[in-house]
C-alpha cells in the first residue's frame, strides 16, 4: 500500500476587530481562534508542526 499526503496551510494576517467564525450546520462548533505563541507541539499534527516551522512561529 502507498498513501500520499497533500495538506494545505493558510497564513492570514487579521485585521482590526474580533475575529469571528462563520457557522454552516454545526461545521465549526469546535473552532477558535488562539494566537500562534498559544500552541504546542502536542496539540498539532506532525505536518501542522513542520507548516508552521515553515513560516518562522514564534
């Protein structure tokens, strides 16, 4: 068996003002917004980890 991978990462910078989720049935009920500094490695996946040693986190 051969499996490929393909993630996809956004990089946004937020504008002034909450930051809001937009709700499609039940799709984002456990979305939220934390800043980067808030993350460890133990709450992402190894190619979330490498994503965002890509894009210098702090």
């Amino acid at each position: 068996m051969h499996w490929h991978l393909v993630g996809l990462f956004y990089r946004v910078d937020l504008q002034s003002g909450a930051p809001q989720i937009t709700e499609n049935d039940g799709s984002a009920a456990a979305v939220r917004w934390m800043p980067l500094s808030d993350l460890t490695d133990s709450m992402l996946s190894p190619a979330a980890i490498d994503g965002l040693d890509m894009i210098g986190r702090p």
